[in-house]
C-alpha cells in the first residue's frame, strides 16, 4: 500500500493506491512529500521511487537490507535512516519489531514500513484532520513528528512490558515458575534488544544535528529535537535500563528456583538411596551360595530379617523428617 501525504501553506491533500505509477503521477515537485510505503516489497516499483526522487541507486539495497539500521554517514542525496521499533504485538513469547526506513530529502520524505507502523498511521490520520499542523512547516518537520510518535509510543511499550514482568515477578517470587517461566523471561529480555539500538539511533541523529554542515534539518526543527526530544530519550533509555535490570534479576532469582528444586530432588532421591543401601547389604547375604548358613533352618529367621529391614526403612524416615531433609 502507498500512503501519500501532499502539502504546503495552502494545500493539504492525502492519496493511496496500490500502484506505483499513478501515486508518482499525482506528486507536484512544488508541496512537500510524504509517501508511506507499507509492506511494499516490489523491488521495480522500489526502484522507480528511488529514480523519481533522484536518489542513489544503491539505497534500493540498504532498503530491503533488513541487518542495516541505523543513520548512513554518507548522506550526499538523502537522509537515510534503517530502524527496528518494538511493538507491543508478540509471537512466540517475543515482542515483534517493526522495521524499515525512513528517507529525508530537500522537499520529501519516504518511510519504507516492512510491517504497518500504527502510530505512524494515526499521525497522518491527525494531519488530515488538521488535528496536528504541518502547513507551516516543511518537509523536515514530518520527520520530528515520526520520531515524536515513535517516542511516545515507547511509553506504553514499557508500561505494558511491566506489566508482563509484574505477573512473571509473581510466579518468581512464589517459587511457583518453573522452567518456561524462565525462558518467557529469557525471550523477552532477547526480543528488546532492538530498543538499545532504536534509542542509539536517535541519539545518533540528535548528535549529528549539533554538526555546521548538517543540511537536512533546518534550525526552527533541530530547536524542537533539542527542547522536546532529547531529554525524552535520556528518560525512556532510562527505563530501558531499569526494565533489562528487573529482567535480569527475575531470571537470577528463577535460575535459583530451579536450582533450588533440582537439589531437592536430588536430595530425596539420595535419602531413598540411604535407605535402600542397608536393605541392600542384608540381603545380598542370603543372595551368596554358602553351605553352612544356620539361620536358613530357624524358623523364625525370615520373619526376622522382614522385621529388620522395616525397622530400617521406618527408622531412617524418622530421622530424615528429623532433620528435615523430607
């Protein structure tokens, strides 16, 4: 699906269509551009945007590259920028990442979304209501407001990640868990580990702004990074950390549990084993082929080696619960 979002001071207009051809046709070179590009994997129709644009041919690669994020250092035609975004959707206990790029030119901006990013949906949802103004600005501003919403969005990320950890944290903390307990644990840790990357990539951005030749952004916008932005990353890479902390601990604490239950079983079967070893012993002796065994002809010698191995067997649970290793 192609999203393409069409303004200026005078002009505000919003257009979608599924071929390459006729969103290119409705592009005025005069008003600032944002096409979404969303799960558009159509290499020649990949291509044709890029030659519209007049970009370099070699982001075609750097776009269906999946691996690549982060901000190109050689930015002669374009802001190019590869992310991975958490998202509150999870598929085989991991929280899914969204991916793809965002392209900044003089007056466009492109966002290649491999999976629809929703918070990006209802920003430009609010741009066409006129609910959030853009037709003061230029094209730079879109890219403040896509970072703004990915930002914000983090928050109920987090909030709903604690919220999972808080029920885990139950289990943990009952010794209830078990080991899937530990590896939905495990799982969630590993499937964050593209926030880190995320919050380095806007750090990356907003230091690269503080550059004399840095062109693509103008100074009114690199006023509202600075004022609204940066001291909300340094918040969210805050929580980040507490979150991966708290993680870390719950796995600790449940590989103790597991731990601690291993052992316990362990300890029940050698007291099962202590008890049978001297059962055991006895009656290997009437196992061996001996010729004088006088107690083989005493009648009450079976009944009294039965005796004696109860005696044992009660015996040692007695002094097992005794010392509490049952």
């Amino acid at each position: 699906m192609l999203i393409l979002l069409i303004f200026s001071q005078n002009h505000l207009e919003l257009f979608s269509s599924r071929d390459v051809d006729t969103v290119l046709k409705k592009i005025d070179v005069s008003h600032n551009i944002w096409l979404r590009c969303i799960n558009f994997r159509d290499r020649t129709g990949t291509a044709k945007i890029i030659n519209h644009f007049q970009i370099d041919p070699s982001r075609i690669d750097m776009i269906f590259n999946r691996s690549l994020t982060g901000i190109d250092d050689d930015m002669e035609d374009c802001l190019f920028d590869g992310y991975e975004i958490l998202t509150h959707q999870i598929k085989n206990r991991e929280f899914q990442v969204a991916q793809g790029s965002i392209v900044l030119g003089r007056k466009f901006i492109i966002t290649f979304e491999i999976t629809e990013i929703k918070v990006l949906t209802i920003l430009i949802n609010n741009i066409n209501k006129r609910i959030v103004n853009i037709q003061e600005w230029d094209v730079d501003y879109i890219l403040y407001l896509i970072f703004k919403s990915i930002l914000n969005n983090y928050h109920s990320v987090f909030d709903y990640i604690s919220r999972c950890l808080d029920d885990l944290e139950d289990e943990v903390l009952a010794n209830s868990g078990n080991e899937i307990t530990y590896r939905k644990i495990a799982a969630m840790r590993q499937s964050t580990r593209s926030g880190r990357r995320n919050f380095q990539n806007i750090r990356s951005l907003l230091a690269l702004m503080n550059y004399e030749d840095f062109q693509w952004i103008s100074q009114p916008v690199k006023v509202l990074f600075n004022q609204e932005l940066v001291h909300q990353v340094d918040n969210l890479w805050q929580e980040y950390q507490a979150l991966r902390a708290w993680m870390s601990e719950l796995m600790e604490i449940q590989r103790d549990n597991i731990a601690s239950k291993t052992s316990e079983r362990i300890n029940r079967l050698t007291i099962l084993s202590t008890i049978f070893l001297p059962i055991t012993f006895i009656t290997g002796f009437y196992g061996m082929n001996f010729k004088y065994m006088p107690e083989l002809e005493q009648s009450w010698a079976y009944p009294a080696v039965i005796s004696i191995i109860i005696l044992i067997v009660f015996s040692s649970i007695t002094f097992a619960k005794k010392q509490r290793w049952l």
